[in-house]
C-alpha cells in the first residue's frame, strides 16, 4: 500500500515540474496553446501511467 502511495505521488509531482517548466519556459504568454499542450502533456502521462506504472 505504502509503495503505491509513493509510486502515485512521485509521478503527480514530476507531471506537475513538466508541466511547470515547459510552461515556463516555451508557453508563459500563450494562453491556448499553452493550455493545448498542457492537456496532451496530461492524458499522455495518463496513458503511460496505466500502461507501465499501473500494474497491479
């Protein structure tokens, strides 16, 4: 249980630094594409944490 939490957490705050930098550093006056890239940045993380991570 204790592993999953870890596993879960660490992935949200890596997904939050990427998402953070490439904001800041490409997209910080760009408001819809900023907000495109933030959505595919999300489900593909999603995808690859159910794909690789998610293995119960």
């Amino acid at each position: 249980m204790v592993k999953i939490s870890i596993t879960i957490l660490s992935s949200i705050v890596v997904l939050f630094i990427i998402i953070f930098s490439i904001d800041y550093l490409f997209f910080r006056f760009l408001f819809w594409q900023r907000l495109i890239v933030n959505i595919v940045i999300v489900l593909l993380y999603l995808v690859m944490f159910f794909k690789f991570i998610d293995k119960e």
